[in-house]
C-alpha cells in the first residue's frame, strides 16, 4: 500500500510567503553571527577539576560531569522556534571542547572576534575565563597530549603534526555517527534507566567480578547518571517556558511558550504521543549528545522514518495538518543550524568552512526491503527546498528498483531549486556494499549517512567514519623521491624504496608506492589505535551509548566496542590526481618513453618551467581517470582494490575492521596547496580533485566519467565516495528528466553517491570576486553544504574550476580563457 | 635598600617604555632578527611591571627552548614561582621545544594578523616538539603583549 | 560514392540528447554524397581520414614540423599549420603533437569494438528509453557496416534511428538497413532541384523519391528534418514548397533545425570554408519563431501565401496570430500527448499541427516544473 496521501508531492502550495514563521527564523539566523560558547567548557572543567577526584573510575566521573554540566545548562529561549532546546548558550554558538581541540584557539582568544575569515565573538569575560580558569586545567589532559605523554611522543604522531601526510581526526573528534533517537521517542529516557538499572542489579546477582563486570557495572551506573542529567535539562526547559509564558503578553508566543513547557514536560522522559513531542524529544536529544560529543557529523539519520509513525497517527486523528508538519520539520532543520565549529584561524586557512554536518537521510527502502518513501520524505523535501540551508546535509535514498520515477525525479528537482541540495544515494549497492561488512540484511536496510557521505546501520553501527584522512599523493610522492617529499625537505620520512630512476618497469614503481602506502597507512592506523585506547581511558561516552542498539546489551561502552557493528573509517585525499599520476609515469616513461623517470623528476622539480613540451604532453596525452582509457580504468582499479585489502587486514581497538572512503571535505583544497608537481601535470600548490571526482577537466565526458566511477569495485569503498558533479543550468521539465536518468544509470552503473552544483564558471567566478554579491550561495563542497564566502581562497578555486558539464551535450564546457591560470594544470 | 627600590620603581617603567618602542620597531623590521630577543625582554618586564599580566604565570610552570634553525640561537625560557627566567643555553626536560627558520618566521608564527600558514608549514618555518598547548600559551602572551605595545589592550 | 572500404566514424557521441528519444548515442559516420554549403559537420563530408589543427591549442614546440615526412607543416603564424595538398593524413604529426592542437578525424572501429563499445552505454539507453543513433554524413553509404552493426544492436533489443539525407539506394536501404530501424530522421532541404544541385552538388529526385516511398510504406516513423539556413533553406518559397510537399505526402509534422554558425570554425580547421554568405550567428529568436509559426500554418493547409522575413517582416505577422502561438510553448512539446509520434524527443523543433493538440490535452500536459 502507497504511504503517500500527499495530492501534491512537491508540496507547491506552501511557500515561505506563506510560512511567515519559517521565512522570519531563517531570516534571523542568517543575520545571526556566531559566538564562543564556553557553557559547557566552563562547568565540565568545575566538575572534573573541583568536585571530583582522579581517583573516580573514569565512566562514571565523566558521566557526573556530563550531567552536571546538563543540569546547569541554561533552558534559553530565543527567538520563536517551535522546538525547546538550544546546542548552546547563544543564538548561533560554536561551543569550547577543551578535551579535544578547543585549546588551539588559545593563541587568538583576544583577537578571534575580529579576525579576519569567519570571525566568532567572544566577549573579554570569557577569553578571560578560558585563558586563566579553563585551559590551564587541560594542558596535560586533553586528548592530544595525554596520549603523547603516554606513548612517549610516538613518530607517528610526529608525522600527523606535519599535516602533509594524514590526519588523526580523533585528536579533534570521534563523533561522526548516527544514534538511534528512535528508543528515547519510543520508551523515553525513563525507559532507558529502567533498562540500565535493571541490567545493573543482574550483573551484581551474577556474582561474578571480572575486569569486564566491573566495568559493566560503572558503564550501567554512568548511563543513569548522564541519563538524568538529560531529564534535568527538559526540566529546566519546561520550567523556564512556563516561567516566560507568564510574563509574555504576545498570545501566540505565550501559547507557544506553554506548549514548549508541556512538551518538555513530557518529553524525552517519557515516550513520545505526538508528531510534536516526537521532534522535540528528539531535538533535546540530539542537544544532548553534544554536551559529550564535539559537534562535528552527529547525524540525526532517518528522520522520515523514525518520526513517521507520529505523523501518521496524528494526522489520522486529525491532530496535525501538513502545513504544521512543515513548521516543525522547518523549525527542526533550522534548530540544526544553531551551532557551528570552533575552528582556529590556521585550520580555517587549510579547512575551513564546514558546517557541523549532521546528516538528515530520506528515502530509500526499509527493513522489508520494501519503498520506504512517505509523506514525510516528501515534506521533509519541501523544507529543504524552500530554506536552502547549510545545513542539515540532506540525503536522498534512491533505490531504482523499489522507489518510484516520481520520487527520484522529485529529489532531482530538489537539487535543480536548491542548486545544491540533497544529495543522491544508491540503495541497491549501498546495501550490498554494507551486507559485504557483515551488516545483516534488515539492518543494512536501515541505512544512514554519517556526516558526508559515509554509511552506517542508523544506531548500531558505530562507525568513527573520519579516523584517518589519509594524504594519498604523499605516498605517492614519497615513492617517487625514496621516502622523502618535496614539502618535509631533505628529511628521509619514509622507507627507501630506490629511486626511481633506475627503475626499468612499471611494476617497479608501484610496488615502490604500494611499499609507501603499507608504512604510513601502517603509522595512521598506530597513532589512531593510541588515540582510541585513550579516548577509552580518559573519555568514555555513556551518553551516546545509551542512543544506541548494542551498548546496554553487551554492557558496554560504545567506545570499548558496545555497539553492534565496529569499524574505523579511512577516507583518501588525492585519489584521481594520484591514479592520473600513476597513469602517466606508465604511459611517459614505460610506454611511449617520452621521458625517463629522471627527466620527469626534473620537471616535477622545475614546475615544469622550461618543460613545456613535456608539460603539455603529460596534461592532453596520459590516460585520464573518468575517461575509459584502459590504463586509466587499471590503475584506478588497482588502487581501489589495494587500499581495501590493506585496510581491511587491520581490526581496531573496539575490534572493528578499517574502511576505506573516498571523500575529502576541503582537505584536498589545503593539502593541494602543500605538494609540488606531480606527473598528472597539476602545477605545484594547486589543489587536488575532490572526494572520488576526477581531476578537472580531464574527463570531458559526462557518460564515461559516470561510467568510470561507477565502475570502480564499490565493495571496495566501504567508507563512502563522493562525486561532485557541476552543471552550469538545468532548465526545463525535460532536462530534469535527463539529470535524473543520468543520475540513475550511474548507480545502476555502480556508483555510490553523486552531489551536484547547479552553477556556472562565471556564477562562481564572480561570487568569489563579489562576495557582498552572494551571501547565501550555497555549494556542495565534497560531502557537505557550505556557504560559499564562507569557504578558504584554495577551496573556492577547486569548486571554480570542477568540471562543468553540458547536460544538453554530455560534454565539458569549456573553461572561461581569461581565468584559465586558475585551472590545477596552467 | 630603600634606594634600589626607589631606583628600579623609577628606570622600569622608563626600561619598559623604551623597550616597547625597540619591539614596536622590531615588528616593524624586514629581517626581525631580534624578535625573539625583544619579544622575551619585553615580556619579562611586563610581568613584572603588569600585574594583570602577571596573572598569565601565576601557578604556572612551563620550561621552553627555542632554536633557531641553523643553531645561531638557542634560548631558554622557564616560568616557575610566577616568574620568568631566560637563560642562553639549552634546556633538558622541556615542555615543548620550538625550532624556527629565523626570527622573522617565529614572528609571523605568533603574531601576524594574519599568519600565511600554508607557506609557514610549506617552508617548514616553525616547528615544534612536545607539548603544543604550552606554545598555544606562550603564542597567547605574545599576542597580548603585541596588542598592549600598540595600545589595543 | 565512395566503395565500400573502411568506414570512418569521426565521432561516438556519448549522451546525445538531439538524436531521438532519450539519452543516445550517435554514431557519426564519415563521407557524404552531398555535400551542402552549410554542412554542420564539416568533418563528415569526406570519406578519409583528415588531420584538424586547433590553433588555441598550439603550444609552438615544432615537433609536428620535425616529424612530418611530407614537409607539409609550416609554422606560419595565423595560418593553417598543414598544406593540405601535401598532406597524406598520415597521422604522424597529430601522434606526436603533445597538446592535442592537431588531430586525426576519422577511426576505424571494427564491427565487433563498436558494438561491444556501444553496448558498454546500454545503461543509459535502458534508463532513458534512448539508443543508438547513425548519422554522419551519410550512414547508409555504408550500408553493409552500418547495417550490421544494426543488426546486431537490435539482436540486443537496443533501440536504433538514423539520420539520413535521403539519398540512397532504395532497395539496399529496404533490405540490409530498414529491418533493424525504430525511427528515421530524413533531411529534406530545398524542394527546388536546381537550387538543390547548387547548394549541395546534387539534384533532390532521388530523395524526394525515396521519401515519398518510406512516407508510404515504412513501418516505422519516418520525421522529416529541415535545416534552416538563412538566405538559402529558410526562405518564404523554399519553405512554402517544403510544407505543402509535406502536407501532399500526408505529414502534418516536421522539425526544424535551427541554424549553428559553429561549424564554420569546424571546417576552418580542416583548412575549408563554407558558403561564404552564410551568417556567423543564430538566427534572431523572433524570426525564427516566425518561420516556424509561418511553417506549421502553411504545413496544415491554414496560411496560403507565403508571408515571410525579409519580405513583409515576420515578427509583425507573429504578433497577429497569437492564438496559435499559445499552443507552440515550449514545455508543451516535452509532452508525449502532443507529439505525433510519442518519444521522438526534443530533436530541434517538434511542429505541432493546431488539429494535433487540442485545449484539453494542452492542460493535462502542462505540469511544468518551475
Ligand atoms: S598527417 Fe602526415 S603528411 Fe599530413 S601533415 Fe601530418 S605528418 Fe605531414
Ligand atoms: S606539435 Fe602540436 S603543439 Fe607542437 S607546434 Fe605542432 S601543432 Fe603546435
């Protein structure tokens, strides 16, 4: 039976002309500038400082201090969102994760309110605070030095600090995962402590006190103690409503403060009855996370799933009208907005721009294996095409045997408004590549996305999707220079695996390469194993763990493996310019001997000045990925398929397998600008192609290039891939036909995920030379929305200069002749 | 006694006032090679004289070297008893140890407005060893210190 | 007409959107018995292989002038980089070229690589509802090639069209091409013979001929194509002639291909020109309009005089026949309701006649997507 009772799937008739509080809320919010909000750095630091003892076992104390925190977190109010909550204690807050990376904005506390790129506001008190109460306490607690001190300033951690090679994101952030808020909406956070002190008391009977046990015990302990500090948050927002409904003498605001103050007084404690306790329980919850996890990618997941039974029900009792739906799914997606990172102004220089990334998924099939798409999926669409937001990232499931025509050409239309959002998703092979981990059928079903584009069974699998982003032309170039690398200098980095020069085939070469990528994946996976052992002892995350299928059963923290399913996430930076490198070394040297190997390294070494014979040659006639070159398809191929092997040979500290992914948020733009040339003809400090994109303008056709990469052995790409695709305009009914149906094929072709831009070379040209000119255009970056001005000068050029593609032809457009020195190869 | 006080009380603030003027020009020089020289000389006497400043090393205890490249340089820094000692020699048993290409690069590193961080890191200008949130603290006294002698603070 | 030898293709159009339903591709094939003064496909007149310079390209570095064993490159700034009475396109100089500035036009594919290449597209033919296109050129002067390749893509339930100018061997067409053909695109382009041999080197009898014969006897749809070419094809009595032909013939639809100043810059890079009276830009929107408008009244019998452009100025006539432009809009014709044969897709200009699309089926079809 058809879940859609929708007349209208695309939802015309409601506009945000006439959804006055929609189009107020999101006017605000995009006046509103960010603040530093040290709430929670503030009272975490008081607890585990004044009020607690190192001695306490680290789950509980950590859970003490979590609920301390909650329970002193201010119930604030404001604007006129329907949902009670707020992630801090300002409109639009970036709050301190001193345990994690906060304290690298130590250097600029006097001066982050006016730097330049994405300025935060921190008023005098609080750097003051920061500065002489707050840091000091973590100089040698936080993450990163704790775990130096303990393993005795490891070399792996010496080479992540170089930053050219790969990054350790677990110095900065676990996250990245998708809980099951769908307990909390069906037995409520009461239900949650019933089970845990009920599985308690069993472990006590048993008797037993084995290390494990007694671990149990405190993790059963903790998830009560954090489980309450939650229900004194709602308490205090319920409180705080009433208190503020008495003194209001707007009426409909008043009505809105004492709804607030009934839902929360319900809510999350208790399960869910209506559509709107259902979202704000959920809301509350997500606020929650983040009082123990950083905000970076906690994806709330399937949204139009879990909340569906509540609007159903509520609509067949006559409850609850669309348009109230779309308020508060709006009201929702803009609660998703109010908060954003704490990012130093160094990072923002090489990464900056982000988001907080948490991923909303629609859509799809369910656990049956049956269309899944509903109403919900079809309002959830409309909010999102009328708000045009940062974020939530929105991604539609597609499965083309089960979803229907209308539905995918729906989410296609989707983008085509938006020029941007959602992006697009594979079923049939997302599933399958997810059942090759070992995910179970119904549960590989309920996929969501994690932050960008990463996989996970919604609350089980706990995923820690952006471990490792790993520098692939490091290796690379570490190969074709014995272990050393243009940007480190003369310092012998990695093994000596000969110089190429003397290398009389091929194979040679890439059994060099494979001999680089073996030791320095080797070194990532160390200093991660480090990092997760003391992300266990210092930093347990009971409250996370009680949003998830598997923890309480096993009694066990998430972070000691407690969820169903385990894996550590690998994600690749420089994958097409590393296969087109790899291509044109076989094809120059050991094919069409055009060059040897030494004269190419001397051309590398030049920039190619005085080379550009050679030059042109390597750029126009070396086999390209996303053409179907043979070479080109080997060695993209060979790749693929080695880093799978390789990753998959390694089990984690939570005895999970690594997975590799191919997406790159705007790390390819920054580690672009750290490498010197390379054989693909990319001049130095030029970005790299994005995600699992092909270099641009190598592939000048869109069918090969979608053949290409979906093409690639999918199973092989466990962590996810982005592509990022550019249309310059998608105009009429036929040409979103066309989109969709170009969109299908590719998935049927393989592929995993596809993101578009709608945009022009010359659109975003000037949007980078006239910033005042486009304050809300909103890109696609490699996995995630951003606002363009928002993004660093690198990244502006790698989205410039992405392949557009002519939708009328299949073929590349031309890029504009005046602004050709943009391109990585000129 | 009472005349050694009387005298520091008098030449300090005097010291302090030329040395700010010889930092502000030091920021201002295209080779900065006295940066660190003056950026430590300056600060100490901050401490001393700032009492807000001053508060930065209560109960702090940090010991630092600082090396430029070519070994030409090699100080010493010690905050212990909240107070500052700058000795020129090395240093055992450091917090974090900072190596930099020269002065004008450790300069670019903790103050410049805005720090051309991708050609530092590409240049290997600064680079450290141990602890980074000592440097973090360190880079934020500097920068208060900055904004004090041009009077922004 | 050249014998059958090695038919070139000069280009595999991946994700063609412009040659029948759904997303195709087309097969260009090289060498035309015609060879018409506007030919958008410059390239495609020939049955030989040629070598294109692309001086944008040209980085400078001499090398094709070093390899070439003809002496046929000079290094003339601002001219042709070959002497094409030397030239044998053998191929060495676009080889060595490192920048792509010269290249080689014209590949053998042998019947089994084209297949096996198309079939790898199959994806986005079944997706799409689209297919395999032949065009050129002329396909069917390759009748045995072509027909074989055909062949084997219908075994493959690939659906195929062609493009052709009509001239052709009537029987060999019927017997070794038409069973494996889903739809034909027929150019017709100046119903006058002499003008015809004028502009295109060969008089229009066979063609109209061989028109009339599939008009009459095709099983599958046949659309006739007509190229507007200003001052030559898209005039008032050429087009007049054209419609009542057509309308004679029992059509009541035709596409118009609007005219694409591109291939002049196409043919200067084989070192030809085209007709030098022919314009370096579009026709003006307006006047377009206003030939089709014009067309389709002629096309079903309603206008009897041919009022047009230059003569009496089209626009104004457009403006006084509002009424049926209402029903020429453009996301009209995306809808199959108002296509004479569904699925013929967006190729140019779907004429519509006005007893074609009635008011009713007008606002079923207008679900246009904002
Ligand atoms: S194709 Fe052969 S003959 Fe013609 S110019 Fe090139 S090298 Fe010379
Ligand atoms: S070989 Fe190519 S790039 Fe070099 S001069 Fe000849 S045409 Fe120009």
């Amino acid at each position: 039976m058809s879940k859609i009772t929708l007349k209208d799937i695309r939802l015309s008739e409601y506009t945000l002309d006439n959804l006055g509080l929609l189009r107020r809320l999101r006017e605000n919010l995009m006046k509103t500038r960010p603040e530093v909000c040290i709430e929670r750095a503030r009272h975490t630091t008081r607890y585990l400082r004044d009020l607690s003892s190192d001695g306490e076992p680290m789950e509980t104390r950590y859970a003490k201090a979590v609920a301390y925190f909650l329970s002193k977190k201010e119930p604030l109010f404001f604007d006129d969102n329907l949902l009670a909550g707020t992630t801090t204690s300002k409109p639009f807050g970036a709050p301190v994760y001193q345990e994690l990376t906060g304290m690298t904005i130590w250097p600029e506390l006097d001066t982050i309110s006016t730097r330049e790129k994405n300025p935060l506001i921190l008023s005098r008190e609080d750097a003051e605070e920061l500065n002489f109460d707050i840091f000091p306490y973590w100089m040698e607690r936080n993450i990163l030095e704790y775990t130096r001190k303990k393993y005795n300033n490891p070399g792996c951690m010496r080479l992540f600090e170089r930053i050219v090679f790969f990054l350790a994101s677990k110095a900065g952030t676990i996250s990245h995962t998708v809980p099951c808020y769908r307990k909390v909406l069906e037995r409520g956070i009461e239900g949650i402590i019933e089970e845990a002190s009920t599985r308690e008391d069993e472990v006590r009977k048993k008797g037993t006190d084995t290390p494990e046990d007694r671990h149990s015990l405190e993790f059963y302990q903790a998830v009560q103690t954090v489980m309450k500090g939650v229900l004194d948050y709602a308490a205090n927002l319920s409180r705080k409503a009433a208190e503020l409904a008495e003194r209001e003498s707007d009426p409909s605001r008043r009505e809105n403060l004492l709804k607030m103050s009934e839902v929360c007084a319900r809510v999350p404690a208790k399960p869910a009855r209506t559509f709107r306790e259902a979202v704000n329980s959920l809301w509350i919850c997500q606020v929650a996370v983040h009082a123990e996890n950083i905000n970076m990618a906690i994806s709330p997941g399937r949204l139009d799933q879990v909340l569906y039974r509540y609007y159903r029900n509520d609509m067949d009792n006559g409850m609850l009208t669309v348009r109230e739906a779309i308020e508060l799914i709006g009201c929702l997606w803009l609660k998703l907005n109010d908060n954003t990172n704490l990012v130093p102004e160094t990072s923002e220089e090489l990464f900056g721009g982000a988001g907080t990334v948490p991923a909303v998924t629609v859509g799809g099939v369910g656990e049956d294996g049956e269309d899944a798409v509903n109403d919900l999926t079809y309002i959830m669409l409309r909010v999102t095409e009328l708000l045009k937001l940062r974020d939530p990232s929105v991604n539609a499931r597609y499965h083309y045997e089960k979803n229907t025509e209308e539905y995918r050409d729906r989410v296609a239309e989707v983008i085509v408004n938006t020029k941007a959002v959602p992006a697009f998703h594979n079923d049939v092979v997302d599933i399958k590549v997810l059942e090759n981990q070992g995910t179970s059928t119904e549960h590989a079903r309920d996929y969501a996305v994690i932050g960008c584009v990463e996989l996970a069974s919604a609350g089980r699998s706990y995923d820690a999707s952006s471990s490792i982003i790993f520098n692939l032309v490091s290796a690379l170039e570490l190969a074709m220079y014995n272990g050393k690398r243009p940007a480190t200098g003369d310092e012998q980095i990695g093994p000596q695996t000969g110089d190429p020069a003397g290398f009389s085939t091929f194979e040679e070469f890439w059994e060099a390469f494979k001999a680089q990528l073996t030791w320095l994946i080797g070194e990532a996976i160390k200093l991660n194993e480090y990092f997760g052992r003391v992300h266990q002892e210092i930093l347990p995350t009971p409250l996370l763990s009680a949003f998830f299928e598997g923890p309480l059963d096993k009694g066990r923290d998430l972070i000691r493996g407690g969820a169903v399913y385990n894996s550590s996430g690998a994600t690749h930076i420089g994958f097409a310019d590393t296969v087109d490198s790899l291509s044109a070394i076989e094809k120059a040297v050991f094919i069409d001997r055009r060059c040897t190997f030494a004269e190419l390294l001397k051309a590398l070494r030049d920039d190619f000045r005085g080379h550009e014979k050679l030059h042109a040659y390597l750029v126009y006639k070396t086999p390209k990925y996303g053409t179907d070159d043979p070479i080109a398809v080997k060695n993209s191929q060979n790749l693929i398929r080695f880093l799978y092997d390789f990753y998959q040979g390694h089990t984690n500290y939570r005895g999970g397998k690594y997975r590799p992914g191919y997406w790159t948020m705007t790390n390819h733009a920054g580690q672009g600008k750290l490498s010197g040339a390379l054989p693909n003809g990319r001049k130095a400090h030029k970005v790299f192609a994005s995600g699992i994109t092909p270099a641009s303008q190598a592939a000048g056709d869109l069918s090969a290039c979608l053949k290409a990469v979906g093409g690639l052995e999918s199973v092989c790409i466990p962590s996810g891939e982005a592509l990022n695709l550019k249309y310059p305009s998608v105009k009429h009914n036929g040409d979103i036909k066309t989109f969709a149906q170009a969109v299908e094929s590719y998935f049927r072709y393989g592929g995993l995920h596809v993101q578009f831009n709608i945009m022009s070379y010359e659109t975003l040209i000037d949007a980078k030379k006239n910033p005042e000119k486009y304050p809300e255009l909103l890109v696609r970056v490699s996995g995630y929305s951003a606002y363009f001005k928002d993004l660093n000068e690198a990244m502006k050029d790698e989205i410039i200069t992405r392949t557009a593609y002519d939708l009328d032809t299949g073929r590349a457009v031309p890029f504009p002749e005046e602004y050709r020195s943009m391109l990585a190869f000129e | 006694m009472f005349d050694k006080i009387l005298d520091w009380l008098t030449l300090r603030p005097l010291r302090m006032k030329r040395l700010r003027k010889r930092f502000l020009k030091c920021l201002e020089s295209e080779a900065a090679e006295e940066f660190l020289e003056m950026l430590l000389k300056f600060m100490s006497l901050a401490f001393l004289l700032d009492r807000d400043f001053r508060r930065n090393i209560e109960g702090f205890n940090g010991r630092y070297l600082f090396k430029s490249r070519d070994n030409s340089i090699t100080v010493a820094v010690i905050f212990e008893d909240g107070r500052m000692k700058v000795h020129e020699k090395v240093l055992e048993d450091t917090n974090v140890t900072v190596v930099f290409r020269n002065g004008k690069a450790l300069m670019g590193y903790l103050l410049s407005p805005k720090p051309d961080i991708l050609g530092s890191l590409l240049r290997q200008d600064v680079t450290f060893n141990g602890n980074l949130n000592y440097v973090y603290k360190f880079a934020y006294m500097a920068k208060r210190l900055q904004l004090m002698a041009t009077g922004e603070v | 007409m050249r014998a059958e030898g090695r038919p070139l293709i000069f280009n595999l159009h991946h994700f063609a959107l412009d040659d029948g339903p759904g997303i195709r591709t087309t097969v260009f094939m090289k060498g035309c018995p015609l060879s018409c003064a506007w030919c958008h496909n410059p390239e495609s007149v020939s049955p030989e292989p040629e070598i294109a310079f692309y001086g944008h390209l040209c980085i400078g570095c001499g090398s094709c002038m070093d390899v070439c064993p003809e002496g046929a490159v000079s290094m003339r700034p601002g001219r042709d980089r070959i002497t094409r009475e030397r030239c044998t396109a053998c191929g060495t100089c676009s080889n060595e070229c490192p920048s792509t500035a010269l290249r080689t036009v014209g590949a053998y594919y042998q019947v089994d690589t084209l297949v096996e290449r198309l079939l790898k597209e199959r994806i986005f033919y079944d997706t799409s509802g689209g297919g395999v296109t032949f065009s050129g050129g002329e396909p069917a002067i390759f009748m045995d090639y072509v027909g074989t390749v055909m062949k084997r893509l219908k075994a493959e339930g690939i659906h195929v069209a062609i493009q052709t100018s009509g001239m052709f061997n009537l029987q060999e067409f019927g017997r070794k091409l038409l069973p494996y053909i889903d739809l034909i695109f027929f150019d017709l382009k100046l119903i006058d013979s002499d003008m015809h041999r004028k502009f295109t080197g060969r008089g229009n009898n066979l063609i109209l001929e061989n028109f009339r014969y599939l008009a009459d006897n095709s099983p599958v749809p046949v659309v006739p194509r007509i190229p507007l070419i200003p001052g030559i094809t898209a005039t008032g009595e050429n087009l007049s002639g054209l419609a009542d032909f057509l309308r004679y013939s029992g059509f009541t639809s035709a596409t118009l291909l609007p005219y694409n100043p591109g291939a002049i810059s196409k043919a200067a890079a084989l070192g030809k020109a085209l007709h030098p009276t022919l314009p370096n830009r579009m026709i003006p929107a307006g006047e377009e309009e206003a030939l089709t408008t014009f067309f389709r009244q002629r096309l079903s019998g309603h206008a009897k005089e041919a009022p047009l452009s230059e003569d009496i100025g089209a626009v104004e006539y457009l403006k006084q026949s509002k009424k049926h432009k209402e029903v020429f809009s453009d996301e009209c014709l995306e809808h199959p309701c108002c296509s004479p044969h569904p699925g013929i897709g967006r190729g140019g200009l779907l004429i519509v006649p006005l007893h074609a699309c009635n008011r009713s089926l007008r606002r079923d079809c207008s679900r246009n997507i904002s």
